[in-house]
C-alpha cells in the first residue's frame, strides 16, 4: 500500500485552483480528487503496517489550520500552489512524523514546504516557454483564509493515467 496523509482543501478553494489550471499541453494537471495539502508522504508499507500508521494517528489533536493561497511555484517537474501562513501546517506535520515514527518508519529527513500540487510532467517538458508563461500568469494567485478541518490517510494507486487517491480513514481536527 502506498500512503500519505494530507489535507484537503474546501471546494471553493479547489474551483479556484481547477481554474487556473490550463494551458499548458505538456503537463498532466490533477483532478478534483486529487488537490490535497501532503503532511507527510509514508509511502509503500505492508497493511500490518498500514494498520498501525492508522493507529498512531488516532490519538494526534491540534488546531485546525487556517490557511490561504498565496501564489505558485515550481519543482522540477511539479506545478504548485503555495498556502500561508507556516506555522500550524509545521507544527501538525511534526505531529504526524513523530506519529509515524511511533508506528515504525523513519522520520521524514525533507524539509517541510506546504503546497498543493496542480501539475506533474515529465523533466523534458520542464523548458517548455508555456510553464514560465503560466507561472508568471498565475504568480498573484491568492484566496481568503480557509480551514482544513480533516487529518487524512490517504491510499494513492498507480495508474497508466496517474495516481488515484482513496482516503482510509479520517480524523476531525479542532482540539490540541
């Protein structure tokens, strides 16, 4: 099973960001399903294994977070949207790593930078003049704050088309 846990955004926020994701033939952009806010990637584990990243995350309160969009960027091969402010994003994606190591896996060793993903496409593509174009278009993208009431488990499944996500299991932030 591969796994993540993440939060999602309101629908409001991801018509705002399905807008603005166009015009740019080389990129895969994601679907509806697929616009989250990753806390900590886990990766492929064993259901045993699973079960028990489950289990940490039962007990994890905190407040929950506020955020808005606040322009995009860009990865190698990756087209994002950027959320501010930090500080409670960092503070309960160290909740989840500390949750996760608890259950087994290795702490996360990345630094921790809070976005959504909006596109993947191949490091070829990534000198195509329309990526520059899109990120210069698109660089004011902002929102009014928003909250992300819900800590998910995610399970993502490959697919020729890309990653589809189920969500395992789901807990009410608000507390902590």
């Amino acid at each position: 099973m591969r796994l993540f846990v993440a939060l999602q955004p309101p629908l409001q926020i991801r018509d705002l960001l399905a807008d603005a994701m166009e015009g740019i033939a080389a990129v895969r952009w994601q679907d509806d399903e697929q616009l989250h806010l990753t806390l900590r990637f886990i990766g492929d584990v064993e259901r045993t294994q699973a079960e028990d990243v489950a289990a940490a995350l039962d007990p994890v309160r905190a407040p929950v977070p506020e955020v808005a969009l606040a322009g995009v960027g860009r990865f190698k091969d990756t087209l994002w949207a950027a959320v501010t402010p930090h500080e409670a994003l960092a503070a309960l994606h160290r909740k989840v790593d500390h949750a996760c190591v608890r259950a087994g896996l290795p702490p996360e060793r990345r630094a921790y930078l809070p976005h959504i993903t909006l596109a993947r496409f191949a490091r070829s593509a990534g000198s195509d003049p329309a990526i520059a174009r899109w990120l210069a278009d698109h660089a004011g993208l902002a929102s009014e704050r928003f909250a992300l009431p819900h800590l998910i488990l995610y399970q993502s499944i490959l697919g020729h088309g890309g990653a589809s996500y189920d969500a395992l299991a789901r807990w009410p932030l608000g507390t902590g």
